[in-house]
C-alpha cells in the first residue's frame, strides 16, 4: 500500500523516544504505528544499542523491521547484517592502552561483535568477560567506551585519538563512546535506504540525544522528543510530546488524519 504522505519510513529512536521511562512502549504508541504501517509507512529502528539488548524489547509491526545499531555501526536488513563498520585492531589497542596509561582507575568497555568486554561489572557483561579487556582486542571493535564515573576525562585522551575514529560524549561528559570516524544513524539509515529504494527525504525521523542530531535534521521530516538535547530540538522540523506523554503517537495521528 503505497502512503498517503509524502514519505514512505518511519525511523525510531529507542531509548528516550519510543521506550517510555521504564523501557516499555505505551498502547496508544503501538496503535498509531500500526496506523502508520497500514498506511504504507515501513518502521525502522535505530539505536545505539547492540543487537542483543535490543531485539527483545521489539514485537509487534516492529519484530520484523529494518534495524540500525550501534548508531550505525551494524545495518540489518531482514535476516542478513549488510553493513559492519569496525576500528582497526592497531588503533583500538591505541586507544585502550592510552586510557589505561594516563587513568589509574580506567573503566573501559569495548563492544566486539554484540559481546561485550569490560574492565567493570556491568548488566550486560558475562562474568567470564570482566577484566583486561586488551585480550579481546585481538578482533576489531565496534565501539570503545571510556567511562568517567569515578574519574576525569584526561585532556590529551581525545587530542591523540587515530584519525580512523571519532568521539561522542554522553551522559553529561561521563561517558566517551568512540566508534569509527564514518559510523552515523544517518549513514546506517542512508544504507539500508539504498537497499529499500528509499533516501532520507523519504523519512519521518524520531529522536531525542546527541546521536539523533544528523538523522533530525537529514530526514524529510526530523521530529525531536520534548526530552530531546537542545541540540537535536535546534535542527528538528518540530518538537512532539516527550517519549513519556506519547510524543510518537501523537505527531503520527496528527499527520495520517490530516492525510485522509
């Protein structure tokens, strides 16, 4: 069924768009992206999160869709990863050992091929996989995560990153994500796209952090949640509800009744 909007996808941040507060997705949300698909839009998920951490919160219209995690990083199309964007053993050594060298009390996590490594105990980490994580590195990363909970981001740390790489800060500054310099929910959504004959322009885009910012402000139409980062609201077409109130439901309703 072809849309009766000018646009064909619905891309969807998880985490502080489409999951409310406690990780759930509200009634009213899951009834108007069911409107949406039967409408002719076709759902897109894209996350920061690995696959494993974020396949078991979608059921429904969403079990089946189009997935970009890793911001980017990993692009899932059906059964089949069509795009992985890793760093360079030699450079994620680089970086692991520079952290560990300057912080006495590093806290690091590398992402390996959804496995996740860390020097910390962590939810989603086996307790095999707690402790040097330098071993893992012997396979390329899809993210390094530096954590500075109990300490300072030194000032050099990012000034000496490999030109292979780049760094988004989270959390308040309290969390480094390092991932290879190309990896973007923009550039995961303009992959898959290509395989859906699809581009941005095609897209109702949904977010709400720092990672959301250039998929907002590509997308035919970039939505920000009312929680979003002033960032990600300063390039969006419009700013909804917050992912707590319905802020997805509500733009959806409003667009598929004023197609009718």
């Amino acid at each position: 069924m072809n849309s009766p909007l000018p646009f064909s996808f619905l891309a969807l941040d998880l985490d502080g768009t489409l999951l409310r507060t406690d990780k759930s997705i509200s009634d009213r949300t899951r009834r108007a992206i069911e409107l949406a698909v039967y409408s002719g839009l076709t759902p897109i998920v894209a996350t920061a999160r690995p696959p494993r951490s974020a396949e078991h919160l979608l059921d429904g219209y969403l079990a089946d869709a189009p997935c970009v995690y890793y911001s980017g990083a990993f692009v899932r199309l059906g059964e089949e990863f069509i795009h992985k964007q890793t760093i360079p053993v030699a450079d994620a050594s680089q970086i692991v050992n520079g952290f560990l060298d300057r912080v006495s009390e590093a806290r690091i996590s590398v992402e390996i091929d959804d496995q996740l490594f860390s020097t910390h105990p962590h939810v989603w980490v086996k307790p095999e996989d707690i402790g040097d994580v330098r071993p893992s590195l012997v396979r390329e990363p899809v993210k390094i995560m530096l954590h500075m909970t109990h300490c300072d981001l030194p000032d050099d740390i990012l000034d000496d990153l490999p030109d292979s790489v780049r760094c988004i800060l989270s959390d308040k500054g309290a969390l480094a994500q390092i991932c290879h310099r190309d990896v973007s929910k923009s550039d995961g959504l303009t992959r898959l796209l290509d395989r859906l004959d699809g581009t941005l322009a095609d897209v109702i885009a949904f977010g709400d952090d720092t990672n959301d910012a250039e998929m907002i402000r590509e997308a035919g139409m970039g939505v920000a949640m009312e929680n979003a980062v002033e960032t990600v609201k300063a390039v969006a077409d419009r700013v909804t509800l917050s992912h707590d109130n319905d802020g997805i439901a509500l733009v959806l309703e409003e667009l598929l009744s004023s197609s009718v």
